[in-house]
C-alpha cells in the first residue's frame, strides 16, 4: 500500500506498507509541501505521484521500487523469430486416475519470482519528474499501464492531457491535450479497454475518446427526494464534527465544544429553511471566538448581466438635479475608449433619456460586450451633443477602477519624494497579485531611490513569503557586458529582486496573509512600518463543503511569529503610528503616506551628488 505521509518541516512524501508485514518505509524524499494523487504503474515496480510547492508548477513524480532495467524495441523485434516450440502430431493418451492428493503448499521461491520486492536501498536516487511541459496534476494511469492522464492548467484554464511512459514508443513523450472547455474536469478515469475517459464537468458527464478526442454527453438523469429535516441535522453535525476534529486549538479557545452542540442541535431542528439552518450554524462557530471562520451557501453560478462604463458621477449634481454629471473616466475602460470625458453630461443611452427617474443599471441590464449607444454634452442643456458607441464590459471595470487607485497613489508618492521613491500597492496576496506585483516593480519603480510598499486594505492570500523574497534579496554582484550598462547579477541572471530601501504601509483592514507579511518584514529587518496596526485575523484556513453544498470555514493551522507567540489576535504593530483621519481622502492627501515619504527620505538621507532633501 503507497500512501502520502508528512514529515520534517511539513514535506509531504510517499511511504510504502506491505500487507504481509515484510519492511516498510519512505520512498520518496522531496522537500515540497504539496503531494497528492500516488499511483501505482501497472506491474508494480513504479509509483507516481503529484507534487509540487505554492505557486510553482506542478510536476509528476516517478519513484522505481526496483533498479531501472532499460527496455529496446529490438527485443520485440527478436521475438517475431523466435521458435515455438514442437506441438504434438496426435493427442496424448489420457493420464490414468490416481488419488487424489493434498494441494500442494506454496512455493516460497515461486512466490517471490512473481512478486515486486521493493529495494529501498538507495531509493532516494530512483525519483525522477516527468517532463510534462505543463502545470500538471495525476488523475490516473491507462489499464495498458503505458499513459498518464493528466490534469493541467494553462492560462488560467484546466483542461485533461495524456502523457506516455511507454518506454518502448517511437514517439518522444509530450503531454496531448484532450480537451479545450473552460469548465473544471474532476474524477477523471479510463474506461477498461482504455480507449476513453470519463469525467465530470459542470455537473454532468463526459465522454471523450483518445483517438480522435471527440467528446459526447453521458445522458444521466435522475429524480432526488431530499429530506429536509434529516439532511439539516447531518449538515449540523457535519459542521461541528469538521471544527471538533481540525479547529487549531485543540482547547476551542476556551470553549465547551461539545456543550455548544447541545445548545444549537435542538435550534437547528426547529430551523424552517436552509437559510435559518446557516444563520444558526454562522452563530455555531461564532461561539469559537476566532478569525476566518463562517458559513456560506452554496455558489449560486449567477452570472452579472449588467454592463459598466466605467464612468464615475458628481454626487452632489444627481441628488440636486438628476443629473450625470462625469467626474472620472477609468483609464482603458469602455468610455475612455469610445473618448468619453470627464465634465459631459450623460444624457441618453440606448435612446432612453437619463434622469432622476431612470435606473442605468436598469438601462444597461444584459449589455455586456454589446454595443450601446450613448449621448453626452458639454453641458446639461445639450451643448455639443454628440452620440458614440460603447461596449460595456462586466466587473472588470472595477479592477480597472483599481488600478486606477494605483497610479493617483504612485503619482502622489513620486511627486512628493521629488521623484526619488517609488510605489508599490498589493491588493491581496494571491497569485495574481504576485504577478501584478512583478509588473510593478517595472523600470521605473527599479530606478527610484527606494520604494513605498503599501498593503493597506489587503485582505490575505499565501504568498507572504514570495513576496518578501523580492524585497529582502540583495545584490552582490555586478555584471557588465562590454558596451552595455552595469547592471545587478540577479536582475542579469533572471531573479526578481528590487535592492533598495524599502517602507511599508498598513492599517486595521490588513488582514491574514498581509499581517505575515508584515511580521516577515519587521524580523527580516527590511524597514520601518507606518499606519496602523493590522486586525490580527492570522489562521491558516480551508473551505469544507458539507453534504448539501453549504460551505464551512475551517481554521486548521495555527500561525506562530519567530519568538514562539500566536499571531491570532494578535495584532501586528507599527513603528510609526498614523491614522487617517475621517474625510481626509476628500483632501487629496494621505497622511499614512506623506508620514512614510518622509522617513524613507530620512534614511536615504544625502543624495549621491552630495545635495540632502
């Protein structure tokens, strides 16, 4: 039996245990976190399995349980001549009765020829990963045992692709892709003659066969009759069985677990409705007195219909008079691209006259990627009116309106340091935002004295620890390329890393993976930190989803700083306390900022060209 252990430092490897008893123990010896899916090759003498760190692409392993015997297609060739041997001309007499007689004892020897001995010695040397070419996870292995079926994500899409582990195949392995839909394909497997694959995707599923990769709908249909009030007391102690096994205080911080569910199971039993059944269970694990923690209905799937223009209003003039006034236009979003500006009216769209009266979100209902006709003016009246088409997109626009925020605050730090700092702004800290955060430290923040760091309102992730590298890296050596500029040896190697003096800026609504980050910040030493101490909402957490779809928080990790102390309600301190003031965006100033411009100038101290700010 192969199975995934973890072990020193949180690896996550595979260990072996054989079911008569004989050794057992590790077979593989990665030093990654991440593992899943171990399967085992067809004869028994490989193992494969998913593996990977955060935010790296994932990789198939392959562990030989025996030394590796290379196979050649000549062999195959050889046996076409082989002799058979003599078959006999007529039929051999019939044997005569004899008694019958004990079956005989197994052969000890016989056995052992048939079966896989593992050889652990030096079987840290016997792992290899397969050059998939792709972001890959292990779904299952042919009945042929010579093709993986994997499980890959390219561009933000997961699609299934099969790889060969043929060794005898005259074709270089490559990883071929099967399908080309947007939907997550899950439970993926082989039909026995291993011709085609099943798998789920949105619900239903699909058939796809390997050789022409032509798909087809599984025609499944079903009737279910839900017992409401069953299947809410199974939802009820599916909860508080998830959070009584996994809740990273083992102690409940301080709670009688098992009391609470004599309180809540009788309330949910009396719960009408599956929402009063997860405003109970919400109530539930608010008992706990943590962070990260709630109740969710399932996902609805609903789609936005609404398109936006990226426009913003004059406030004060619609509630005056009804009119829309444009304040702001987001730069790259649909009216700045149709050359919409701010200061016209928008008077009409669509033909509909816009009023006090009229909804726009009504007036744009189900626009999306469609054109819109719309009028504007110089003014209310209708001065200079002229019509232009539009074609509003979905909530993209508010990243867009994001980013927007990014620049006004990039632009303030450079105007205020006289060109000297940069800035960058983290919105959380998932993957994309790491991206987003490569494409920010750009050229231009590269050639600034030193950068503002700004993690205000981020409300976490898991890549804290990436992030840090980028800052706490340092040059230490200098590359020149004859007739081309001096240039850092990491930046010319092909590592990020900003090598200059930094700052960093939070507040109360940094919460969870930014608060890592900024306690990785203050015991790295990189630099002062301004604002306000985050939330303290520091667990490492997991969705569950219990049986009716309905989504549970599960606060499982307990997060500890360098000196051994919870981080969880623990907020992380500044060193330079500033709160901003109520209305005070109003100003266009931003006091957290100007406080840290001005210390990061103060450590920078005297320019290069001896002149001091």
């Amino acid at each position: 039996m192969a199975y995934l252990s973890t072990g020193v430092k949180g690896y996550t490897n595979v260990s072996v245990a054989s079911i008569e008893g004989s050794r057992t123990g590790p077979i593989s010896f990665l030093a990654n976190s991440f593992a899943a899916k171990v399967a085992w090759s067809k004869d028994g003498r490989t193992v494969f399995f998913g593996t990977t760190q955060r935010t790296e692409p994932r990789q198939i392993a392959r562990v030989d349980l025996l030394p590796r015997t290379p196979q050649f297609r000549e062999d195959q060739f050889r046996d076409l001549f082989r002799e058979e041997p003599a078959r006999p001309t007529r039929p051999a007499d019939p044997p005569k009765e004899a008694p019958p007689a004990e079956p005989p004892k197994p052969d000890a020897a016989a056995s052992a020829d048939k079966t896989v001995r593992i050889v652990f010695d030096d079987i840290r040397h016997r792992i290899s990963l397969l050059p998939t070419g792709v972001d890959a996870a292990l779904e299952a292995i042919s009945p042929d045992g010579k093709t993986l079926l994997l499980a890959a994500r390219t561009a933000g899409q997961q699609n299934l692709y099969t790889f060969s582990i043929d060794e005898l195949s005259r074709e270089p392995p490559v990883a071929r892709q099967l399908t080309s839909t947007p939907g997550a394909k899950v439970d993926a497997a082989f039909t026995p003659d291993g011709k085609e694959v099943f798998f789920l995707e949105q619900g239903r599923i699909t058939v796809i066969t390997l050789e022409n990769r032509q798909s087809r709908r599984l025609a499944v249909t079903a009737e279910m009759d839900v017992d409401f009030h069953r299947e809410k007391m199974q939802v009820f102690h599916q909860a508080w069985s998830y959070l009584h096994d996994n809740f990273f205080d083992p102690k409940f911080n301080g709670v009688d677990w098992v009391a609470v569910r004599g309180v809540y199971a009788p309330l949910v039993a009396g719960a009408a409705t599956r929402d009063e059944m997860r405003r109970l269970l919400g109530l539930m694990v608010g008992e706990l007195n943590a962070s990260h923690l709630g109740v969710n209905a399932p996902a609805a799937g609903v789609t936005p219909t609404v398109g936006k223009l990226g426009l913003r209003f004059d406030r004060s003039e619609y509630e005056k008079d009804g009119r829309l006034r444009i304040t702001d236009v987001i730069p790259l979003g649909p009216a700045a691209v149709a050359g919409l500006r701010a200061g016209e009216f928008l008077l009409e769209a669509n033909g509909t006259p816009l009023g006090a009266r009229v909804n726009l979100d009504a007036v744009l209902n189900h626009t999306i990627n469609r054109r819109v006709e719309v009028t504007v003016a110089n003014d209310a009246a209708g001065a200079n009116r002229r019509t232009v088409a539009v074609r509003p997109v979905n909530q993209a626009t508010e990243n867009l309106a994001y980013r927007q925020w990014v620049e006004l605050r990039r632009a303030y730090v450079a105007k205020e340091s006289g060109g000297r700092l940069g800035y960058v702004h983290m919105f959380d800290m998932s993957d994309s935002a790491l991206t987003q955060l490569y494409l920010d430290l750009d050229v231009e923040n590269q050639s600034r004295e030193g950068v503002v760091i700004d993690v205000r309102n981020n409300n976490g992730g898991f890549v804290n620890m990436y992030a840090l590298d980028v800052f706490a890296r340092q040059n230490y050596l200098t590359m020149t390329q004859r007739g081309g500029p001096s240039a850092p040896g990491r930046s010319q190697l092909g590592q990020r890393a900003l090598g200059a003096p930094t700052i960093l800026v939070t507040n109360q609504h940094s919460l969870s993976d930014a608060e890592d980050f900024t306690e990785g910040y203050r015991a790295l030493k990189l630099g002062k930190v301004v604002g306000e101490p985050t939330a303290g909402w520091i667990i490492y957490t997991a969705n569950m989803p219990l049986i009716d779809g309905t989504v549970v928080r599960l606060p499982v990790t307990r997060v500890e700083d360098s000196s051994g102390k919870v981080m969880e309600q623990t907020p992380r301190q500044v060193d330079i306390s500033v709160k901003r003031h109520v209305g005070e965006s109003y100003t266009g100033r931003d006091a957290q900022l100007d406080t840290a411009v001005r210390e990061l100038l103060k450590q920078l101290g005297t320019r290069a060209n001896g002149s001091s700010n």
